[in-house]
C-alpha cells in the first residue's frame, strides 16, 4: 500500500514539473486594447517581466497585419510600409538589416505563436500600460486606472453597508415586537387566592382603560369589577374601546365600556 502512494505521488510530481509554470500562474491576465477587454481562445502568460499574447490577439485587435513563416519560424507583423521580422526563440526584431534586442522572445506553446504584446504595440506607436491591481496589460489610451481600481473596493463597502443595515433592521425589528409585546401583554401579579368563586383576584394597573378577557373574548373597563376575576395569563390590554373591538372583543353589558 505504501509503495504505491509513494509511486502516484512521484507520479504526480513529474507531471507538474513538467507542465509550464504559466499554466498555473498567468491564466488570470486580462487584455484591454482601445477601450475593450479583449478574450482569447488561450490566456496570455508572463515570462521575464513581459506578456506574452497569441498572434491572433495581434492581428483582429491592433490592426495590423501578420504573416506566419513555419518553415523559417519567423512572423512578419506590418502596417502600411512598416513591417518588422521576429523569430521563435529569439531575444531580437529585425527591419530591413537592423537588429533590436528586446527582454523576452516569441515562442511556440501548444501549437500556438505567442509574440511579447508591448514591444509590438509601442513598435507601431501605441501606448502601453500594466494595471497591478487588476492584473491587466492596458494598450491604446482612455484607461480609467482609478475607476478600475475603485470597482474592486465598493464590494467590501457595500457588503459592510448591507450587514450594517440588516443589523439596524434586527434592531428596529426587535423594538417594533417588544412595543407591540407591551401593548398586548397579560399583565398582573397575583395577590390573593381566590374571592369564594373560584378566581384569582390580581391587581390591574391604575392606568389600564380597557381590560380585555381572551378567554371569553369580553372587554371591561379598567374599573370594572369583573376585571379582578380574569386569570392573569387571559388579561389584555387595550388603550381604546376601538382597539378592544376592532380585536374581536364584545363590551361587557355590566360595565358598558
């Protein structure tokens, strides 16, 4: 049993190291070219401090036009008179019989011709940029960096702003059942145990106006003698007499509330 754990995870570690860091690291590189993100079929990648984008990113995005010599591994990218000679695997551009160093050079990966995007773009006058903190190599002018930077941050804002307000809802919630709670609440402490009917007889609050009975579904005035005999945990107050019967009580015929 051990030995093949130790043998999937050999297994396992070959195959990592040879498949290429970009693969696991770059795939997140977003391209914006003269106002647009632009996708693509396969992610640009990173290598030596430059991006490195697919030919056809090239060609439909920055206007100009490519050629593709396999033979010879070169890629002829022109505008107008202007054309300038890479070669795979090569840290240099050529035009005409001049020869330009540059950091990183176009390579072949999976079959697909990437070409470093900034020393193109500048080639033929286009202004280039790297947005850090959104990981986004910016061609072309009209980038907002500070709009783009700001559109990360409101969604912690507004997360902090909607738990805020639920917190201050809960709250409000709270207070709103706990005034409803004390306008409806079975009020009254025993103070006797019993007055030969077989009730209990509770003191009711000097400032009750109308005290309703749940169980026979009657309301009383405050004042009523009847309201000594309702059991504390059948006790309902009512600030009004239109309160007590819009609640579905009927008025005592003895006190007449």
């Amino acid at each position: 049993m051990n030995k093949k754990f130790g043998k999937l995870i050999l297994f396992f570690c070959l195959f990592l190291s040879l498949m290429p860091l970009n693969a696991f690291a770059n795939n997140e590189i977003k391209l914006w070219i003269d106002g647009n993100y632009v996708e693509s079929d396969v992610a640009p990648f990173i290598e030596e401090s430059r991006t490195l984008v697919p030919l056809r990113v090239i060609s439909e995005n920055l206007g100009l036009d490519v050629k593709w010599l396999p033979e010879e591994k070169q890629v002829i990218i022109s505008q107008g008179e202007d054309y300038f000679v890479f070669l795979i695997g090569e840290n240099f551009y050529s035009k005409g019989d001049l020869k330009m160093e540059m950091d990183a050079a176009p390579k072949i990966v999976a079959d697909r011709t990437f070409v470093p995007i900034r020393v193109i773009a500048e080639l033929f006058n286009k202004e280039v940029n790297w947005d850090n903190t959104n990981r986004t190599v910016v061609i072309g002018s009209g980038y907002n960096f500070t709009l783009q930077n700001k559109e990360v941050t409101p969604k912690k804002e507004e997360i902090k702003k909607a738990e805020k307000t639920l917190e201050n809802n809960k709250i409000v919630e709270n207070t709103e059942t706990k005034k409803a709670a004390n306008v409806n609440t079975l009020v009254g402490l025993p103070t006797g145990n019993g007055n030969g009917n077989n009730f209990n007889t509770y003191d009711i609050p000097t400032d009750a106006k109308y005290v309703g009975n749940s169980n026979s579904s009657k309301f009383h005035r405050g004042s009523c003698g009847s309201v000594n005999k309702i059991a504390e945990h059948n006790r309902v107050i009512f600030n009004s007499r239109e309160e007590a019967i819009n609640s579905g009580y009927q008025a005592c015929k003895r006190c007449h509330p």
